[in-house]
C-alpha cells in the first residue's frame, strides 16, 4: 500500500503530547465509540461466555486433574500428585497398546476415508439426477449412530453374521474379521471408514466447485488426458479441502469409542482398545479421575499437534508452490 | 449511545444473565419434589418396562415417585462414575457394589433393623458395615448342558472331574454337537472364572485376600484353568472364533440345541423360560473339581440386586422407603427372583425344572464364596479385574501361551495395585 493512502484498517492513532494526532477520536466521536464498543462487547459476551463455559473451563479442570488423584467423588478433595499420573500412563503397557491401536485407526482411517471420499467425490462430481441421488445414499452411514453402526456391521460380520453364513453355504471357509487380532484391527478401520466418509465426500465435492471451470477447459483444450488434468489442475484446485478433511478426519478418529463398545468391545485380546476407550470404559469407570484426564490432555496435545503439522506442512506446499 | 444502541445493550446482558442463570439450575432444583431416582442395569430379563411395573406398587402406598434410570455410558459403575463427577448422583443405585472408593459415599444401612436379614449382607460387610441390601444370591458357577446331546454322545452322568469333562467335550465333539459354548466381549472371561470358582476356592479359599496380602498372585490362581481353556482350544472343543461372538448369540446357540455345555451364571433361567418349549431338555451341574477334591466345590455367588444409597441423596428417607420395599416386599421379592433367574434360601419361587436343579446346587453347595474381584473385606489389591481378565482370556484364542497369560495377570496387578 502507497504511504499516501490512508491505511483505514489500523486503530485511530491516539495524541500524543499534548498534541492531536490526525485520525483521532474527537469529542462526540468518542461517546459514540464508547457506544459501539458496548454494543460490540454485548454481542461478543454471550458467545465468549458459552466459549468459557463449555471449553476453556471443562479443559482446565481436566488439566488441573490430570495433576490429581481425584477419583470423581464431589465429597473427595482432590490431592495433587505431580506428574505421577502421566509417568503411570506412559509405563503403563494398557494404555501404550491403545496409543499405538489409536495411531494406526487415525493413519490408517483417514488414509481410507479421504481415498474414499475424494474418489467417490470425482465420480458424483458433474451434477446428473443419478449423482444426485447418490451423494444422499452415500451421506447416509454418516447419520448413523455409531453405535447403531457397529452393532449393524458386527451381525455382517461376526463369526456367525450374514457374510460367513454365506461363505458356509457355499463351502468356503469362515473369514475371522472380529476373532483375528489383526482383522478385527482391519475390520474396526474398514467400518469407521464407511460410517465416517461421508462429512469428507461432502468438502470434496464443494472443493472440486471451487476448481476454475476455463483451467479445466484449458487442459482439455491443450490435450491433457484424464490424470494429466487431475494430477496438475484439480488436485492443486483441492488442496486447501485435503487439509480440511484429513485434519478432521484425523482428529475425529484419535476420538474412536461408541463402534469400538458395540463391535469389538476393544477385543480379541484388546487388540481394538482405543485410546478414548481406554479413558472411557476402562480408567473412568475404575475410578481414575485423575489418570483419565491425564490422558484426555495427551489426547488433546496429540491432536493439536497433528493438527498444527498439517497445517504447517500445507502451508509450506503453498508457499514454495508460490 | 443511541436510544436503538442502549436497547441493544440491555437486550444482550439480559439474554446474557438468564443464559447464566439457566447454567445455574439443575436437577437438585427439585429436591423438594417427592420423587426418588434409581439407577438400574437393564438387560434382556430387566427391562425399562420391568421396573417401572416392580416400583408401581410403592408409589401407590407411599405417593413417592421413583424415576427409572438406566445406565447412560457401557454400564451402571461408568454412569454411577460420571453421575458423582456431575455432581447428579442418583438417590438409589441398583447392581454394583460397595469397595473402598464407593463405601465413603453410601448410607450405612447398619443401623436398619431391616437390614440384617437380607441375604448375603454379612458377605458384603465392610469393616462390619452394612452399606448394600439384596434380595437374593444369583449362582455364578454352574455348566448348562443338552441332555439330549449328552444322550446322543453316551455321557451317562454330569462330570465331575476335569479329566471327566475333558471326555464329555470330546465325546460331544465326536457326536457333532458344539462342546463348548463361549462367547466374545465381557463374557469371555466372565465364563473362565465360573469354570474356575470351585477349584480356586478348594485350592486357595479366600483367595482374594491371599492375593492382598501378596501370599499369592493372580497368575498362580487361574494358570491351572489357563491351561485347560488352551488344550480346548487347541483340540477344537472351544471355536477360536467364539472370541467374536457376541453373548446373545452364544446364547441362542445353546437355546437352539447345537451346544453341548455352556458356562454361565443363574440369570440363564429366565432365557430358558422365556424361550418356551426348546427342542431339547436342558440340564445343570457345578462345575468339575480337581482328582480327589470334594464335588460339588464351593459356589461362585454374588448378591442379586443389591441396592446401596447414595449418602448426597437429598431425598435419603424417601431412598431408605425405596430400598426397604424392594428387599422386604414379599411380592416384590418374589417378583425380582422370577425375573433374572435368582435365588433366595427358603423362598421357591423358581419353579421350572432347570431352575429348580439351579436351587438344589446352591442348597448342596459347601459355601457360596465371592467372585472376582471380591466382597466386603474379601477384595484384591486391584480394581478393574474382570475386563483384564476377559482380555487375557481372549489372547489364549489367539495364540498366547497360557504361562504368558498369567504372567500379564500378574504384571497388570503389579502395575495398578
């Protein structure tokens, strides 16, 4: 901007000196901005206050706890015992099993669900009475309870669901995708992936609107096939949505509980206890105020930090694209 | 400020202090009102419906209105949990009991002349505190078996011995009936144990309290049963896949006939009963004991429907009317033993032949001893055992070594004692 322009975003500058600056607020003005500021800090308060309320104080009393031995009871005052419940969480092998099981739902998970909805999103793309239809069924699982939704998947998919009962009566053998370790770990990943895509198939499909309509006309004009296009105008076109969606996609399954209550239980052998349903259904209910709010905070942490590598990792991209 | 500025101002603060105010209030605003609120478990035999016909009756005697809840996280101990935290714990809470951590917030019953007849109370005592009443025992230890298949197979009599039901696995096996009947999630080993309680409590009585007292370890206890449940498994009579089973269906396995024997608790019966005339005639025993140890051994039991009172209950009298119909009303005793498959020492009420063969056990068992984690001042060091051990049991499906197994027993309670 030209020094000679007056800058209208800044704060009226104040006097200093005995002397007026230009720009500022004289008598009547003043009143009257006292009069805005009022306004503007009536309309800010009430949001301020459920921001407060809701987030900021259930945050810190998880903080303050997490240093606790609190164990949940109002007649109880809690202790505090240092850093006692985050040494016990990291040797504890309960819970490094369920920070692992949780990495691998997260990475794993939200590899699927963007592969999933991003390729679903370019096929439902052009707007046709079929894709109509189609961006409704496939936005249906996310309605679902997920609760609802592992028990649905665990009758398809229990030793006895309708899927090894079909594999029976063809004389096949029976697939162990909730009695295997290791495919019940896949199975858990498979049905987040279905219950949970839709909310990322969505921010494709209005990223993929933002693509400019003459850059694809251009390619196509120039004799760019099919992936050149993809690969060199709607995927740079989609980035900002691939953040979007693998940072809430990402944060949503560090969160994993009600489909692991009602499909695995965390078994066989705890080898689907998450993280939250370690917090959850294990410490919680034992009690364990304190060391369960130790690990909502690392929870927290971790997600922030996956958060703020994203972001700073697109940013990056952006910037040396620039 | 102009008259539309102030207007907004005062319209915003106004909206900001009811909003606050609103935050303010909660259910204790009612605590004047006659009404009691109880938490319950709801299962298939104990419905929503179930309870609000048991509590009826006392409404109309006394005009006191009991609200039904049922348990808003996996179970009633998470909810009772989160209910306290909340700072909106229940009047009355149905099906856990008392440990160290509860016992500060209960109602000493003690002084309830009502109290010490109830069955099991002494058995929950703790440091000689009566803080939860019941109605009645459910035995824990007991093996449902087909009889027809038992027939089928030629097993001529119940086993009473593991060797014995090694042999009867094997002969169901061979006559193609499901030996074993387990089950995925909390019931897997929920069943172990009950296969366990006589043994462990001829080998170790009060084990619970030897363990406390670090003159045994968790390991020690339940190797023996680690490695029979292993040898099954690797023989077949135990499906591997029965770790992804769910407990309705395990359930209806045996209801449908295609199992030969199946560990389970007392509330059974009501399944059986419920499910009217089966193809089958079904049986039960206690399960085997060790070569040269008295049969039948000890009997798992817990207290059926304890109820405790909350010590925060603003409403504690109109608490205390509650708990004393349920556990001193004869109908509704009567109608809480029929319901969930409970028993009660001079009260019948059971009346079908497996309930009544379920009544024999308990009267000819030498001691009703305590499960799991324990009773009263019979405790282990540890609370949480029965999800650990269900996950330990798990891993012996999948490939852990039964010595592996009870070493993870024994490092968990190290970790967390």
């Amino acid at each position: 901007m030209s020094s000679t322009v007056v800058d209208r975003t800044r704060a009226p500058r104040r006097a200093v000196g005995g002397d007026t600056v230009v720009g500022a607020p004289q008598g009547p003005r003043r009143r009257r901005g006292i009069g805005a500021v009022l306004v503007e800090a009536s309309m800010v308060v009430p949001a301020l206050v459920v921001f407060v309320a809701l987030l900021v104080v259930p945050v810190g009393y998880a903080v303050y706890y997490s240093f606790t031995d609190y164990n949940g009871f109002p007649n109880r005052t809690p202790e505090v015992v240092g850093l006692d419940n985050y040494v016990r969480l990291f040797q504890s092998t309960d819970v490094t099993g369920a920070l692992v099981v949780t990495g691998a739902v997260a990475v794993a998970g939200s590899l699927l669900v963007n592969a999933l909805a991003l390729g679903l999103a370019l096929l439902l793309w052009r707007t046709t009475r079929f894709t109509a239809i189609a961006r409704v069924v496939m936005f249906y699982p996310h309605v679902l309870s997920l609760v609802a939704v592992g028990f649905l998947w665990s009758a398809i998919l229990g030793p006895q669901g309708a899927v090894n009962s079909l594999l029976g009566s063809l004389g096949a053998s029976p697939l162990p995708f909730l009695s295997d370790e290791t495919w019940a770990l896949a199975t858990l990943i498979g049905v987040i992936a279905w219950a949970q895509f839709g909310v990322q198939l969505l921010i494709y499909l209005a990223g993929l609107q933002a693509v400019p309509a003459e850059l694809l006309e251009a390619a196509r004009v120039d004799g760019a096939g099919r992936w050149h296009t993809f690969r060199h105008v709607t995927w740079p076109g989609l980035a900002p949505s691939v953040t979007v969606a693998l940072v809430t996609s990402m944060i949503s399954l560090l969160k994993t509980y009600d489909v692991v209550v009602s499909l695995t239980g965390g078994g066989p052998a705890g080898s689907t206890k998450t993280f939250a349903y370690q917090i959850l259904a294990v410490d919680f209910p034992k009690r364990q105020v304190g060391l369960a709010s130790a690990e909502a905070v690392v929870l927290i942490i971790i997600a922030a930090v996956l958060s703020f590598a994203v972001l700073a990792l697109r940013r990056r991209h952006d910037e040396a694209a620039a | 400020m102009t008259r539309r500025g102030t207007g907004v101002v005062g319209a915003a603060l106004v909206a900001s202090l009811l909003a606050v105010s609103a935050c303010g209030s909660g259910p204790d605003s009612a605590s004047g009102s006659n009404e009691v609120r109880m938490l319950v478990n709801l299962t298939d035999n104990l419905t929503q419906e179930y309870w609000n016909e048991l509590v009826q009756p006392f409404e109309e005697q006394t005009g006191i209105d009991v609200r039904i809840e049922g348990p808003t996280g996996t179970n009633v101990s998470e909810t009772f949990s989160s209910q306290l935290a909340a700072g909106t714990g229940p009047d009355v809470i149905q099906s856990i009991f008392p440990d160290e951590q509860i016992a500060p917030e209960l109602v000493d019953l003690t002084g309830e002349t009502w109290v010490a007849d109830t069955p099991m109370v002494d058995t929950y005592a703790m440091e000689g505190k009566h803080l939860v009443a019941g109605i009645g025992s459910q035995a824990q230890s007991l093996v449902y078996y087909n009889k027809t298949a038992f027939e089928e197979a030629g097993i001529e009599a119940t086993p009473q011995t593991w060797e014995e039901f090694s042999d009867a696995l094997a002969k169901l096996a061979d006559a193609g009936y499901t030996p074993l009947q387990t089950a995925g999630q909390w019931q897997t080993g929920l069943q172990l144990q009950q296969l366990s309680h006589p043994t462990v409590n001829t080998l170790h009585p009060r084990w619970q309290s030897a363990v406390s007292a670090g003159e045994l370890t968790l390991g020690q206890v339940f190797q023996p049963m680690f490695e029979r449940y292993a040898t099954w498994i690797e023989a077949g009579y135990v499906q591997q896949s029965d770790v992804g089973l769910d407990p309705s269906t395990a359930d209806a396995n045996f209801i449908g006939g295609k199992v030969g024997m199946y560990p389970l608790g007392s509330w059974l019966v009501a399944s059986i009963d419920n499910a009217g005339e089966l193809p089958f005639e079904v049986g039960v025993f206690s399960p085997p004991v060790e070569e040269g140890m008295s049969y039948p051994g000890p009997q798992g039991a817990t207290m059926a429907s304890p109820y405790m009172v909350y010590a925060g209950s603003e409403r504690t009298d109109n608490a205390l009317q509650l708990v004393k119909y349920l556990v001193t009303d004869q109908a509704a005793i009567e109608s809480q033993l029929v319901q969930d498959g409970v028993f009660r020492t001079g009260t019948a009420v059971q009346t079908s032949p497996v309930g009544q063969e379920i009544q024999q056990i308990v009267d000819e068992a030498p001691e009703l001893v305590a499960v799991g984690e324990g009773a009263g001042d019979t405790r282990l060091p540890v609370v949480g055992l029965n999800d650990k051990f269900t996950e330990i049991t798990q891993s012996l499906y999948t490939g852990t070594s039964p010595a592996d197994a009870a070493a993870e027993l024994d490092a968990w309670a190290e970790q967390n004692r």
